[in-house]
C-alpha cells in the first residue's frame, strides 16, 4: 500500500532510481476514493517483483482505477480487466 502522492513526493526520484534497479513495477491499482475520509488519505496498491535473470518485465504495466465497491457491475468490469491484463500481458512476459 502507498499513498497516491507517492511518486510526486521529494524523495521521489530516489524512489523511482531504486525500484528501476531492484524490481519490475508489475501493476497500480488505485482504491476508490470513497473508501478515504479525505483525497490526502488516499491510497494504491503497488505490485512489484524482484528482477532476476529467470523474471522479464511485463509487456505493459497494469494501471487500474477501481470503481467505488458499491457499483457491482462496474467491479465486475474492472476485474475482468484485471484478468484480461494477467492473461495477455503478464503471462508473455512470463512465457518467453
């Protein structure tokens, strides 16, 4: 879990330095903002994996914006989003 801020903080760069280094960003999911009593409080899940020479960055980054969780069908959509991206993207990346 990570504040939304995260990346626009003054420590910024040496975060994004590190993580280019030690990890592959594999997906943000951003929770709904209805879920925080204020937009300051607001928080992402960040997914990470460490490199190595067996892992390879996914094709493309997940980047998700979850619906507010009361909105079922809008859920429903996002999470078959969700699993489109692991089957197309993430799974290549794994495979060759």
């Amino acid at each position: 879990m990570i504040p939304n801020f995260l990346f626009e903080s003054p420590q910024a760069d040496q975060l994004r330095g590190f993580l280019k280094d030690e990890v592959y960003i594999q997906a943000v999911i951003q929770l709904p903002l209805s879920v925080f009593k204020n937009k300051n409080a607001a928080k992402s899940i960040l997914i990470l994996q460490k490199k190595s020479k067996d892992v390879k960055a996914p094709e493309q980054v997940l980047l998700a914006d979850l619906p507010s969780l009361t909105n079922k069908k809008a859920m429903e959509g996002m999470i078959a989003k969700i699993e489109s991206w692991f089957l197309e993207k993430k799974t290549r990346s794994i495979i060759s």
